[in-house]
C-alpha cells in the first residue's frame, strides 16, 4: 500500500492581535535557552475526532480554521516572543556575538492548513506509529539556530477524512515541555472563551522575564564568531516507534514493587517506571556485561531553585540527571535496585546542583549537540505524564491521542504522556531499532506490566 502524502491547501503568518511597548524590546535568553541552539524544535499535537453531525463540512472547517487563526493572534498578545524571530548581534572591537529574541523583525508566527487521505484508524490502529506523522508537523529535522529564518512557532492543521490533528512546533530554545504545554492549553483556553462569547482572560497568565543568576545577564555574550562553530546537524538511524499504555493500575504495582524491593516508601510511580524501561531495554540491547549504560531524566528546575521560579515562568528552565550502571549490575539486581539509582539522582538535583550547572555553562558556554548528547547505550526519558495534554479541546471534544514529529527521536529515547483515561496512566513513546524493538516486545516482565489501551 502506497504511503500517504499530506497536502498543503495554504499558509499565512499570524501576528499579535495588539502591540504594545513590550514587544519593541529584544527578548535575551538564560543559558538554558542558549544550550537549545543545535537542537530540534519541540513537535507535540493532538488528534481530534471531526463531529459526525457536520451538515456542511467545508463550512465547519473553514470556521473552524478562522477561529483557530483568530484566537491565535489574541495568544500571541500574551505569549508575543513566539511571533517573533532568532537574531544575533556581532561585533568586532571588543568582541561580541548576543543571540536574542528579536519581536519587531517578523511576520508572526506561522499557521499551515494541510490535508491527507487518511482516518483516524490508519493512525491509531497499527503497531507502529506511521511514520506519515512527521508530515503532520512543519520545521521537519529543523534546528532552534533557524528560527533566525523560520518562524518561532508554526501551527499546522491537518484535516484527515474523519479526523483532525493540529501540530504545534516551538522552537526549544524559546520553550521546554511545561511553558510548551502552557501555550498549547492558553490557546485552547481563548478560543474556548471566544466560542462561548466570555471575556479573554487567561487562568494563568505567563511571566516572560527571563531569570538569570545574580552578577549574569541579561546580555550573555557567546565565545564565537559564527554559528559554524557550535552549530551541528544529526540524522536519526532507522527506528521503529510504538506507544506503550500503562494503566494506574498496573503503575501503582510497579511502585509498590519498586518500594518492597528496596524496603523504602520514597520512590516515586515515574520512577518504578522509568526503571523498568531502563532496564527493559538494557536488556533487549544485549549489551556486554561490562558496558556502562545509563537512564536519563528530564527535570524542572522551578521548583528546585531557592527562591522557586513561578510555576507559570515562560522559557527553559530544565536539565537532565541519570542513574549509571553498568549492563550487568543493571540486570543482575532487581527493579527497586535500578530504581532507586533514580530517585537518588532525583533527589540530588536541589538548587545547589542547579546554580552548579549555570556556574559551569559560564565557563564553557557549550551549547548541546544532538549527535553527542544521545549516546545508544542510554535510555532517555523525556517530556512528561504531568503536562495537561487532554485539556486542549478547540470545540473538538476531547483529544483522541498525542502524538510527536521527527525532533528528538534516536536510539532509546522515551516520550511520556498522561493515559487518555487519567487517573495516573500513563503512555510511553518508545523509539528503537528495529531488532531492539522486537526484543523489547518479547521481554516477559515489561510486557507483563503493558496494559491494553482502553
């Protein structure tokens, strides 16, 4: 069967609904933005059923594009660095190279409606994920470096024969996964607002000062002289993609396992869980006895510095900490074992081990490269079950499942989504390779723990 192609039916760039004094100021970024410029754009969407009782389709979903451009725009006004666009600052004598946020110098964000020949069980009933869905994303293999060309954000609207999936690019060095998150439910929240005729008010307005350490910033001036010189682009090996679904049920018992096995009560269910793919796919690796192997987590610095940053904080504000273990230490001991290696590099991240970071990106200004930072011998756990993704409705009901682009996907990185049901489910977005994947699939004690998805 031939792959289906996704058709591009139009574009146009979105703006601020208002401008103020604010807007006119560049937007400078923190080292946790900066370290974002050689790395992939965040690609996160949802799939909506169409409503069966349309009379007229074309009429519904021109209205309905028209009230997702127009309650775009009054994001925008609160979210009014994502219109803009990257730009860099150079100069000779003394030297200086300043990326910032530059407002005025765009067209706005971008907005794609797009359409395919498919239905919502081509996307949802095959084992793998069809790769058609990168299609479903703009900025395809982009890095955060091009948004000095390519929109800061782009939403592209994909109108399939009985369903509808919006796609949201952010460029991350702009967002990570909690003000991503943030924007995409602002969003849904306004046009919610708009449809019932109620007043634009958002429940949690963000704060777009960004934060930086005393005696840093807000200028931070990069030792380079051109962008070649931290700038790098990496192509993912072939992978296949499956969504794994844990029930709460099934979670609460790795849990309790995890805690009975280490006679604790402290580790948490994204722990036990996180330590069961690690090891799971530790050993579907096959690896030596002796090879080093690691899991990573992603991990909010908000609530960790002291003083904490505001919840609704607009920026990065993220690092990664990691258990390591070596194949056969991983796979000699039991869960609790692997799992508490996590909560203890949890635990460790406090606001010294945060302001740590910042002091040693000063002195080195690294900026993240794909290719380096994915080792095939790690597992990566990334985003989170904790972000509201099924609140987002845009008069579409509730979402039918989200799904992710081409960015971030490499050898053993793992996306985490709240379950559809709630109640502490959970679904994984597992990326491997194809003999690795089959192994995965014919672990006994993961599978066991995999739960049909409702």
């Amino acid at each position: 069967m031939a792959t289906p192609t996704v058709r591009l039916i139009s574009e146009c760039f979105i703006k601020p609904k208002f401008t103020s004094e604010e807007t006119k100021e560049p937007c400078y970024l923190t080292p946790w933005d900066l370290a974002m410029l050689s790395v992939n754009y965040i690609q996160k969407g949802l799939l909506f059923s169409k409503p069966p009782d349309v009379d007229d389709p074309q009429n519904f979903m021109a209205t309905l594009l028209d009230r997702l451009k127009d309650s775009l725009a009054l994001t925008l006004d609160h979210f009014y660095p994502l219109a803009g666009r990257l730009a860099t600052k150079k100069e000779d004598s003394p030297p200086s190279y300043v990326v910032f946020v530059d407002c005025n110098n765009s067209p706005g964000a971008k907005f794609i409606h797009a359409a395919a020949d498919m239905t919502i069980s081509d996307i949802l009933s095959p084992i793998y994920v069809p790769q058609v869905i990168q299609s479903f994303f703009d900025h395809d293999r982009v890095i955060n470096h091009d948004g000095h060309t390519l929109s800061l954000l782009s939403i592209q609207v994909t109108e399939l024969v009985d369903g509808i999936f919006i796609g949201c690019s952010i460029n991350h060095s702009m967002v990570d996964g909690t003000s991503f998150w943030h924007f995409f439910n602002a969003w849904s929240e306004v046009f919610t607002a708009q449809e019932k005729n109620s007043p634009i008010t958002l429940s949690r307005p963000p704060i777009l000062k960004r934060w930086f350490p005393d005696g840093y910033g807000p200028i931070i001036n990069l030792p380079f002289t051109h962008h070649d010189e931290f700038i790098s682009r990496f192509e993912a090996p072939v992978l296949r993609e499956r969504i794994f679904h844990f029930s709460s049920e099934s979670i609460a018992k790795l849990k309790a396992k995890a805690n009975a096995q280490c006679n604790s009560n402290k580790i948490s269910s994204f722990q036990a869980l996180s330590a069961l793919v690690w090891r799971s796919i530790t050993r579907a690796r096959c690896f030596p006895h002796e090879q080093v192997t690691s899991c990573r987590l992603a991990i909010g610095n908000r609530t960790r510095l002291d003083p904490p940053l505001p919840e609704n904080y607009f920026g990065n504000s993220i690092q990664t900490v990691r258990g390591i273990a070596t194949a056969g230490e991983l796979l000699e001991h039991d869960l609790g074992w692997a799992a508490w290696l996590l909560h203890q590099a949890v635990v460790g991240h406090t606001d010294k081990a945060v302001r740590g970071w910042l002091e040693s990106w000063f002195q080195s200004h690294f900026i993240y490269q794909l290719g380096l930072f994915f080792d095939p011998n790690s597992v990566m756990m990334g985003s989170s079950p904790r972000f509201n993704k099924y609140g987002i409705e845009f008069g579409l009901g509730k979402g039918l499942a989200v799904r992710s682009g081409y960015a971030h996907k490499f050898d053993g990185t793992v996306s985490c989504y709240p379950g559809r049901e709630g109640g502490g489910s959970i679904d994984l977005e597992v990326c491997l390779p194809p003999n690795s994947m089959s192994a995965l699939e014919s672990n006994q004690e993961f599978m066991e723990a995999v739960s049909l998805s409702p």
